[in-house]
C-alpha cells in the first residue's frame, strides 16, 4: 500500500522529510505525484534482468538455443542465492513469472542493427529468424538478392547464417519484414 495516501493530507501538498519512502524526492513534490515504492521497486528488477540479459545473454553456449537459455536462467538463479536442485530452480521460475520470463526470453533471442534499421528475432523454439525493418529496398523492388543482403550481413554479423536455410529463394518478405526459416 502506497505510505503516502494513508497519512493525513500535508499542508501545501508537502511530504514531510521524515516520511517513510522520501529518500530521493524533490522538497516540494506532491504526494499524489510520486511513484508507489513496490512500482519502483518492481520496475527496477525489470531494468536490472533486462541488462543483465543484454550484458550476459552471448556468455553461453551454444548461442542462439533453448540449451544457451536455460543455461542463463540457471546463472541468474544461482546468482539470486538459488540452489542448484530442481526444486529451487522452480521456485525461481515461479517468482519471475511468465510475463517476466516472456519478456527476458524474447530479450534473450533478439538482436537491434540501429545503424541498419534491423532487429533479429531468434527464438529457436519459433523455427525461424523474424527480421524487422530496414527492408525499404525490398519493398521498393530493388533487385532480390542486393536488398537482402544487409539482412544477411546482420545475421552474419550475430553468428545466426550458419543456423539458418541460406537459399535467400526460401526467405519470404512478410509486412516489411523477412522470415527464415533455422535449418
């Protein structure tokens, strides 16, 4: 429960110094405007796994599969204080929740190409790479095997061609996008 909407209103809408919770808050700052300590609380756990996923995710191998996944799970488990056994690495699983999980997961199996305008998703539990954006060529009508070959650099680039169909023939475009299929 948010500490701040149970007190008494404060004169001019400030929060005492000495009120649980004020640590960081601007003198002066309504109550009403500040964040819930469990949102701040939860959404920093959701920024701290998901750089840690970024930092971590190309440290196991082999990349790019289910294998490598799990191999990180189990890392962040045992680095939360976990033990090895299956039982708790359930109740780790548990905890992240599967809308936590989904999202670390897809985190896990993508890759952004700002300066190309791509974003490889590889989730090798889908059966194919999803490439997004960046295919303005493509749609343009640019000759088949110039306009895909920045998709073949960035898969290239993230240890994915060997793992793919590499007949561009059976990359289909879809919405601006391309779909390979893993071999």
């Amino acid at each position: 429960m948010d500490q701040f909407r149970s007190a008494p209103p404060h004169p001019a809408g400030k929060v005492p110094e000495e009120s649980p919770g004020r640590a960081g808050v601007v003198a002066g700052a309504s109550a009403d405007a500040l964040p819930c300590q469990d949102t701040l609380r939860a959404n920093l756990v959701d920024f701290a796994l998901a750089e840690l996923v970024r930092q971590h995710r190309t440290s196991f191998a082999p990349p790019w599969t289910i294998e490598s996944w799990a191999k990180l799970l189990i890392w962040l488990a045992l680095n939360s204080g976990c033990a090895g056994d299956k039982a708790s690495l359930e109740v780790f699983a548990a905890a992240l929740g599967p809308e936590r999980s989904g999202r670390l997961r897809r985190l896990f199996f993508s890759r952004e190409f700002e300066a190309r305008g791509l974003r490889l998703l590889a989730d090798p539990a889908e059966g194919q790479v999803l490439v997004e954006g960046g295919l303005s060529a493509v749609a343009a009508g640019a000759a088949q095997e110039s306009a895909l070959d920045p998709v073949a650099a960035a898969l290239d680039a993230v240890g994915l061609a060997a793992l793919v169909v590499p007949d561009r023939q059976r990359w289909q475009r879809r919405d601006g996008g391309v779909v390979i299929p893993f071999r």
